[in-house]
C-alpha cells in the first residue's frame, strides 16, 4: 500500500481524492480474527440427556419439618411453618429450637446420625420467586439442617411408583 504525504511535482496544491485505507484494512482484520475464535464458543452446545423422573412417595417422619413458601402479589416471600406464618427470623429461631429438641430427645449429639436426623422439605407455589425458596434453603442450613428436600406434585395422570 502506498500513502501520499503531500503535493506532487507540481506545486499545484489539489485536494486528495484517495482515502487511505491502511488502518480500516487492519481493523477489519483484527475484528474479523476476534469473531472467528469468539463464534464457536458462544454457539458451543453440549448434548444432555436428562434424567426420567419417577414420582415416589415421601415418607414423612414425624420429626420432619413442613415449609411452605409461596410470594404475595406484593412481590413479598410468604413462609409458614406447618400453618404458621413466620418471617427469616422466627423461622431460624424456630429451626435452631426443632434441632435442639430433636438432639435432646435422641440423648445428646453423640446419638444423632445422618438417619435420625430431621429433615426439611420444603413445598413451594409454581409462582414462588427463586429467591424466596432459596431464602428458605439458606436459613434451615444456617440452623443445621443437613438435608434440605422438595416436595412435588406429580403430573396428573402420573403413577406413583413405589419400591420396597
């Protein structure tokens, strides 16, 4: 490529009719390298097959804790426990005591296992915001519950299956 810097021979002072295409040439170059490795990342999809679900009975134990979660029309996070409304703060004070219970009633620490320990399950609205249920994660682990599950409703017309 070539570039003129000034007059000719003459001394003639004419306007420059060519544009010098140098820079725009080696920017079309750079972004065009960039979009070729960039493309085949963001495009990159990764085959999943997902697991079949079969529905199965909880079995509830009695030392299991019940949460409801569900958000108002306000955009507020409801959470009872059992029938009770509670807020984050009941509901970890309330959790911490269960637990509590729940160890003094086996006959301290050294009794609990993974087995005996209760359980939280959790059943929240098709509506209910994220951060609403994982709020209500967040505070039962803040209390020590190890085991966190979801209670579901299966499809109507499902079959519940049920293994012995």
């Amino acid at each position: 490529m070539s570039m003129s810097v000034g007059p000719g021979d003459g001394d003639e002072e004419t306007p420059m009719s060519e544009i010098n295409t140098t820079p725009l040439v080696d920017v079309m170059l750079v972004l065009l390298i960039i979009f070729l490795i960039t493309i085949p990342v963001v495009i990159q999809a990764v085959e999943v097959t997902l697991p079949k679900v079969q529905f199965e009975p909880t079995q509830t134990k009695p030392e299991n804790v019940l949460l409801s979660v569900r958000g108002n029309s306000r955009g507020e996070c409801e959470i009872y426990w059992q029938l009770k409304r509670v807020n984050s703060a009941q509901l970890l004070d309330l959790a911490v005591k269960k637990l509590e219970d729940e160890i003094k009633r086996q006959g301290g620490a050294q009794n609990v296992t993974q087995e005996t320990m209760p359980e939280a399950h959790i059943r929240g609205d098709v509506d209910t915001p994220y951060r609403c249920i994982g709020g209500a994660i967040f505070t039962m682990q803040r209390a020590g519950f190890a085991r966190v599950g979801f209670i579901s409703e299966p499809p109507p017309g499902s079959v519940a299956v049920q293994r012995l």
